[in-house]
C-alpha cells in the first residue's frame, strides 16, 4: 500500500517521512492552512530529498495557470486538487493530477471508483481535521485506485485490512502539533501501513 505523508513544513520532518518508508510527501499550498509553505521554501526542501520519492503540491480552488506555476516553481511531479468550486481547467493542466473528492456519502465515492482519486471527510475547512470517512461506504466499492484520507493514524489502519486501498495519506495522524511532524508516529504509521 502507498504512502503519502502531508503538510511537510520542513527539511527535518521531509527526510524523517521518507526515512519512515513514505513513497510520497505532500506541500500545502492553500494559505488559509496552518500547514501552508511557500513555494521557494517548498523547492529548497526537494533539492535536498533522495530521489525515488513523489512531491505532491495540494491546491485548494485555484486555476490552472497558478497550479501549473506554483508545480514547476516548487518542484512538485504531481498536483492533488480540491476543485468544489469547479476553478481548475484540468485540461490546460501541464501536470499529472489527481482529484480530491470531499465525501458526503457512498454516492460520492461509487461515482468516481473508476479513475485515481484521493478520498478525504468533509469538513467545511480544507483537511487536516482528523474526521474519517465511514468505511461502510466503500464495502461494494473497487478501492483499488482509491487512496483514503482523513483521521487514520497507526492505531485504526487495521480497520481498512480487506478493502484493498490503492494507498493512504496522513497528515495530522502523524504529527506532534499542526505542521510538525513526530518521526516515532510516520515509522509506526507506515509499518501499519505495510501490515495490511
């Protein structure tokens, strides 16, 4: 199973994940977020990251000039978009990217089963919020090209044994207070991870 670890902030918790066994990590570009890096601060974290390691950049109701400018600015390989406002031209993407559908039931998710996407809870703010998506929702569900967000931590990924996720992504899960991340939690996290 993929791992993202998101809401990087820093070189020391970047290099910590990826020790950790993350296959991913995740920069916040949303500025209303407590995660929020900027995009020169971003690049300078993935000049100094070993390679083999995906840059995620999350982006919350932008259009593409300014997804497509922050991506090549700050490195990113792959652009992961909330668009419930419907801003993003997916289209004039220069960009591999993947949707962000913010969960309200089973329709939601049965409806987009068929391409790569990252489900999360909805909460009126943007991640981040530990709130889980209920699990009976993907009981009739192919989760193989899903990757689940939203309140998993190394003591409740065990609860996903069976579905067949693609991967998951954590953020607060892991971390010691809002864009700091604890080492202890990301090595616990992924060896869960991998036990599934």
């Amino acid at each position: 199973m993929k791992v993202k670890i998101c809401g990087i902030t820093n070189l020391e918790d970047a290099l910590a994940a990826i020790e950790a066994g993350a296959d991913a990590l995740g920069f916040v570009f949303y500025d209303k977020s407590p995660r929020y890096i900027d995009q020169f601060e971003a690049k300078r974290i993935v000049e100094q990251i070993p390679p083999f390691i995906q840059t995620v950049g999350l982006f919350v109701n932008e259009n593409s000039t300014f997804i497509n400018q922050i991506c090549t600015n700050a490195k990113m390989q792959l652009a992961q978009i909330i668009d419930d406002d419907q801003y993003t031209d997916f289209v004039s993407l220069n960009y591999k990217h993947i949707k962000v559908v913010r969960a309200q039931s089973e329709k939601d998710i049965i409806e987009n089963q068929d391409e790569y996407v990252l489900i999360d809870a909805f909460v009126e703010s943007f991640g981040g919020e530990g709130k889980r998506v209920a699990l009976e929702w993907f009981k009739h569900v192919d989760c193989s090209k899903i990757i689940l967000a939203g309140g998993l931590n190394e003591n409740n990924l065990q609860e996903l044994k069976g579905l067949g996720f693609y991967g998951v992504d954590v953020s607060s899960g892991v971390e010691l207070s809002k864009g700091k991340k604890d080492k202890l939690k990301m090595i616990n996290f992924v060896k869960a991870a991998n036990e599934i």
